[in-house]
C-alpha cells in the first residue's frame, strides 16, 4: 500500500511553497506522486524499468 511506505522529496525541488516537486518511494517496485497532492494516485514501475529510466533522463 502506498500509505504504508517511506517516501523521499526530489532534490531538485525547490523549497518555496507551491514549488512543483514528486515523491519517490522503493521498495521492490517504485512509485511516485506529486507531493502537493499525495491522496490523487501513484505511477508505478518495476525497479528494472525505473533503473532503465533513471539512467537515461538528462541531468541538469
């Protein structure tokens, strides 16, 4: 269950109120949610296809 697990802020969030930022949580899958709105759902992804997609995003 998502409200069950540990969630971690993005780093690249921004610390002024309203600034837009996801929530990371692993554990033997990963899911995400906007911080702002918590309760509106998650995406999930396998932890082969978060790894795949961690390791091709940009870095700013």
């Amino acid at each position: 269950m998502a409200e069950d697990r540990v969630w971690r802020k993005s780093s690249h969030s921004g610390a002024a109120d309203g600034a837009e930022c996801i929530e990371v949580s692993f554990a033997h899958d990963v899911l995400v949610r906007d911080s702002k709105n918590a309760d509106a759902g998650t995406l999930g992804f396998s932890a082969p296809a978060w790894r795949a997609f961690v390791q091709r995003s940009p870095r700013a």
